[in-house]
C-alpha cells in the first residue's frame, strides 16, 4: 500500500493528508500489464486485516487474478510506502516490518498449471527472506519443468536483505534459472559481488542463452541477447517522481513480447511506458493503457541512443 503526500509537490514532513494506491513490484508489473490489455494472476500473500483486503480489492480493480492470493495472520503486515512527488528530490519512506508476502511458502504453488501461463514473473523482492525464497525456487522448477519462460526483475532493495554476499549467492543462483533478466547497473553490480563487474555479468549471462537488459538510468539501457548488443536511449519527460518506472517498464516490456513484437521495440515501449508514470502520481494508478501508451508513442520520436 503506498500513500502519497498531497497535494503533489508537498514534501513528506509538511504532509497533512495523504492519498492511497495500491503499491508492491509485483502488483504494480501486473495492473500495468492489465492496464495494457493483458491478463495476469499473482501468487502472494497477504495481511489478514483491511489493509491487506484494500490491496485484493485494488488488485481486482485493476483486473488481475487473485485466486491465488492467500491472507495471512499474526504478526504479518503489508509494506507500506510513503513517498512525496517531487521530480529528482522525491522522499520515501518504506516499512517492510515482518512482511506478509514474505510468508508465502511452497504450498501457495499446489496446484497451479504453469504450463496455463505465457510466463513466470517474479521480483527480487521477494527472495530477500524465507520461506518466500525457498517458494520463489519451486515456482522456477513448475515453470521449467512446463517449458514456461521465466522472467526475473532484481529489483534490489538493501534494507531487505541480510547483507550483500547472500544477495550476490542468491541473484546468481536464481539468474541461472531465468529466460530474461532485467535490471539497472547497482542491481547487475550486486549480482556481481562487484559494482565494477555488473555489466560484464550481464554479457555473461547473455552468453549463456539469456536475454538481458542492463538499464542505466537517464543514460539509457543495453540489451543483450547471445552475441548482439543493442543501445536504447530514454524519453525526456518532467518527471513527479522516479518510483514505478521500473514497474513500469516491465509491464510494457512484457506485454509487447506477449503481443509478438520484437525485442527492440518491447524495450521501447518499456521505456515509454516508464515515461508516462513518472509524471503522474503513483505506480499503480499511473500505468498508462494501452491507447495512452500508442499516443504517446505518436507525439514522442524515438531517443536517441546514448553513445557508448
């Protein structure tokens, strides 16, 4: 659940009242998707309480499948973000205090057919804790058994995890298992076990059969697949805030290879979906359908590529 500071531009600590939307990686790649036309489900858990019904309820406005979606009790919370709007000098305030979906275990993927599925998406967030990385692993060992391709965001959040050498050993771990592998150059470089290193671990693993985008913020990303690199710039847009463009991305991203469309053009219309909901208030409700993402396409002329 995240709550924004409002009206925009107020600043956190001037804050007198707050709006509410529905928050969470994977929440936010799933609405996107199904704000562009898709159909996704989601495999979580959440808090036994309002807050986590409000996040079922918004998760369902949005259109994804929560048949899968399990509360939990106890002493299980939802996250919560606080964040302001505030274009580069944006303030959150993030709370993962015994975090529910880090309750959700191997059982929650019983039952489920996979191979029903075009792919299995999943987050770094998640794999911060168990049992929820132990699941995460059993869910990768359905899809691969069921010749599903696996797509992983590693979505690093420090305060998450133990310490860096666990995230190093279990983003490696789990890269091996991915189709796809997404994330900015600090995410490569914990993979890496060296910031220095991070892209040459992504050319590693696009020698490996992988595909893989190195995103580098306003400098553009490098998609790699086997032997070719492919450089894609930015759109320039006056942003409210950078959170949900990663989201963003991913979901625009997945539905153009989803739609059939080449490689180059899902990280185009990756990027201008990340675009649009960096001007708008919110990750979830900022994802932009599918007609906004083609008009903006129209009035926005593909960027240049940064130079290498």
């Amino acid at each position: 659940m995240d709550f924004y500071a409002d009206p925009p531009g107020t600043r956190l600590e001037d804050g007198a009242q707050f709006t509410s939307a529905l928050g969470g990686s994977s929440a936010n790649i799933a609405a996107g998707f199904c704000q562009q036309g898709g159909s996704a489900s989601i495999v979580t858990a959440v808090s036994d309480d309002p807050v986590g019904q409000y996040c079922l309820n918004q998760l369902r406005g949005y259109g994804v499948d929560t048949r899968f979606v399990r509360k939990v009790g106890g002493e299980a919370r939802n996250s919560l973000a606080v964040v302001d709007t505030n274009g580069d000098a944006t303030q959150s305030v993030i709370y993962r205090n015994n975090a529910a979906d880090f309750q959700m275990d191997a059982s929650f993927f019983e039952g489920i057919d996979l191979s029903a599925y075009g792919a299995v998406v999943t987050t770094g967030t998640v794999l911060a804790s168990e049992p929820s990385r132990s699941a995460t692993f059993q869910a990768f060992e359905q899809a691969n058994a069921a010749g599903v391709p696996i797509v992983f965001d590693l979505d690093y959040r420090p305060y998450s995890w133990p310490d860096a050498e666990t995230s190093a050993q279990v983003y490696a771990q789990m890269a091996q298992s991915c189709d796809i592998i997404i994330g900015n150059d600090v995410e490569f470089g914990v993979l890496a076990a060296s910031y220095d290193d991070g892209l040459a671990a992504a050319r590693a693993l696009a020698t490996m059969g992988k595909t893989v985008v190195y995103k580098m913020g306003g400098e553009g990303s490098i998609t790699l697949s086997g032997d070719q690199e492919v450089r894609n710039g930015v759109f320039r847009v006056d942003a409210l805030k950078p959170t949900g463009a990663g989201d963003a991305f991913m979901a625009g991203f997945l539905k153009s290879l989803a739609d059939g469309r080449d490689l180059s053009e899902a990280v185009l219309r990756g990027s201008a979906s990340a675009a649009i909901v960096v001007t708008r208030v919110g990750c979830a409700p900022a994802m932009p359908t599918i007609e906004e993402l083609t008009e903006f396409l129209k009035t926005h002329p593909a960027p240049p590529a940064p130079k290498e």
